[in-house]
C-alpha cells in the first residue's frame, strides 16, 4: 500500500509534470543536440499542462463529466432501502494538534448519510472505512465515523462497522459480503458525487443492489460566463483536476482488467 500511494503520486498532475519538467531540464544541460530539444519541448509542454490543470475554467468541467453521471437527488424522492452505505476517505485522525477526529471536506457524506437516517430511510447505517496504515494509524476509519454519528444522536444499534476496507474495491467486497450475511435486498450507498462512478463499478460486481446517493459536490455552474480569474492557476484547481484524473484513471484501470 505504501509503495502504490508513493507511485500514484507520479501518475497525478503535480508530481507527474514535475517529473517530466526535471527530465526536460536534464536534456538541456546534455550535449546532445536533439535531446537538448526534446528537453525544451517537455519543459514547455509540461508548463502549460500544469497551468491548465491549474485554472478554474479546466478544473471544474473535469470534475462535472463526472459528477453529472449521478447528480444529487432531493432526500424525499428517494426509495426507502435497508441500510445505508458510507464509504470512508474523509477522517482526520487525532494527530498533531488535533485531538479528536475531525471531518475533511468530503466529510459531507457522512452528514448526509445522517440526513437520510433522520428522514427515515433505512434503519441501519453501515460505516466502511480502515486503518490507513501508511501513516501510522492503527484505528480504522469507520471506528471515527461512529463516534461521529454516536455525537449526532445516532444509537448504537443502528450504526454498523465495516473496518477493513483501504480501497474502493474492498469497500465493494467487504461490505457486499456485510450485506449478503444481513440478508439486505437494497442499500442507498453513499459517496462522493465524484466517486459515485467508480464506487459503483466495485458494488456491481457484488450482486447487491445499491442506489446512488451523491454528496459532496465539488464542480461549479459550468453554464456561467468565464471570467479571466477563471483562466489563472490556483492551487484548489490543481487539487481538483488531480481528483478528477484520479477518477478517470481509476475507472481505466478497472477497464484495463475487465473488471474488479
């Protein structure tokens, strides 16, 4: 697992064109006419690839293509199920300064998820998140979120763990098999709108049936007027165009393989 998030690194935006920019620079101190060339020809390209990736007019139709596949339904169109599915991917852990876990912005799933118990619809709320051992961290995830929903007001008969999932694949696995012991015919699985598409390449393998609950959106109102700001770099763009092709690079793969 550390090897994998140490070379994913390399395949994203950042560190991907970082890379080819340090290789562009060595061909233009190597005596070698035609390499010299190839070295400003990947210094250029490799600049305007990341200034792209970087603008707010890019970023944020990647992530639309994506999230516009399983766009957010009102809570009271929804059908009723037997549980309600969250995949984890947004606890900060107690580390540093903090002193209890905390929420990253997808954070909102969780709070969805909550939404949709409070309103009726489904009795059971399944947690599917592991430890994220990479960085040292011996609780699974899914343990944080239930302390979460136990502050919300949640009772502990509702809530259900799933701890041993470290990737979407497991989280498909693990709490598909979760679902087939519990005799659950119909899950509302939520994730992040962005996710939705690859989450729900994982859960189709599982012979469950599960309904697209998105959160989380990250993409702006792509109908409006540019502006020039929005052709300028910023460092949240960058973030979101990296989660964006990690996404689309996810679902590659999947496709690569001919399935999970």
């Amino acid at each position: 697992m550390t090897l994998y998030k140490t070379l994913i690194v390399f395949v994203h935006p950042l560190g991907g064109l970082l890379l080819l920019m340090a290789l562009g620079a060595l061909l233009r101190v190597l005596p070698w006419r035609r390499g010299r060339r190839w070295g400003g020809t990947a210094l250029l390209l490799s600049w305007a690839a990341l200034w792209a990736l970087s603008t707010p007019a890019l970023s944020s139709r990647m992530l639309y293509v994506l999230e516009s596949r399983y766009p957010p339904m009102a809570i009271e169109s929804l059908p009723a199920a037997d549980v309600i599915v969250v995949l984890g991917g947004f606890v900060r852990p107690p580390q540093g300064l903090r002193l209890q876990a905390e929420l990253s912005g997808a954070g909102q799933r969780l709070l969805h998820a909550h939404r949709l118990f409070q309103a009726g619809k489904a009795p059971v709320i399944l947690l599917s998140g592991g430890a994220i051992q990479w960085r040292g961290h011996e609780q699974s995830e899914a343990l944080f979120m239930a302390n979460i929903l136990r502050d919300w007001g949640v009772p502990e008969s509702a809530i259900h763990v799933e701890a041993g999932s470290r990737t979407t694949v497991e989280n498909a696995i693990n709490s598909g098999r979760w679902m087939r012991d519990h005799d659950v015919k119909r899950a509302l699985l939520v994730t992040s709108a962005l996710h939705m598409p690859r989450a729900l390449a994982a859960f189709a393998k599982q012979q469950t049936q599960v309904i697209p609950v998105s959160a989380d959106l990250l993409s702006d109102d792509v109908t409006q007027e540019l502006l020039l700001i929005d052709f300028l770099p910023d460092a949240e763009a960058l973030t979101n165009s990296s989660r964006a092709l990690h996404e689309w690079l996810g679902l590659a793969w999947r496709a690569v393989r001919g399935g999970i």
